[in-house]
C-alpha cells in the first residue's frame, strides 16, 4: 500500500508539465525542470501546500505517507530529537 501511494506522487515532467512549472522552476533547488525528468509533489518551507520539486530534493517521509523537501525534512528530524 506504501509503495502504490508514493509511486501516485511521483511522475516524469512532459511537454506541458514542462510549460506549466519551468518559468518559476524547482522551489527546493532552483533549478529548471528538463523534459523527461522524474519529479514529486512534496510539501515544503513554502506557503500554498505541496509543490513540484525533482525527485532528488525530497525524502519520503512514512508517517505522513507523503513526500517533503529534504532541507524541511531535515529539519523536522532534528526539532523531534
């Protein structure tokens, strides 16, 4: 069941993906998305929910069933310690 939920989170960027996100690129590195690259949505230090970053940047988290941006994930591992 983990495995399906976090294979729905994670897609490969097309040709309109692609248009809709590169003009503010990724929010967790700041690079610009490539054609055919794997992406995730994962939530972050940033306002409006979960975002489009390459799936490099996030770590999936299991008690949220969800992926986070791997700075913020890194965080809230060191605030629980």
């Amino acid at each position: 069941m983990e495995n399906q939920n976090r294979n729905r989170q994670k897609f490969i960027i097309d040709l309109e993906t692609l248009n809709r996100y590169n003009a503010e690129g990724c929010p967790a590195c700041g690079r610009k998305f490539a054609l055919g690259e794997t992406v995730v949505a994962a939530c972050g230090a940033w306002e409006g929910g979960s975002k489009i970053v390459h799936e490099n940047e996030a770590v999936w988290d299991r008690q949220s069933s969800s992926y986070v941006e791997r700075r913020c994930y890194a965080a809230r591992r060191a605030k629980s310690e």
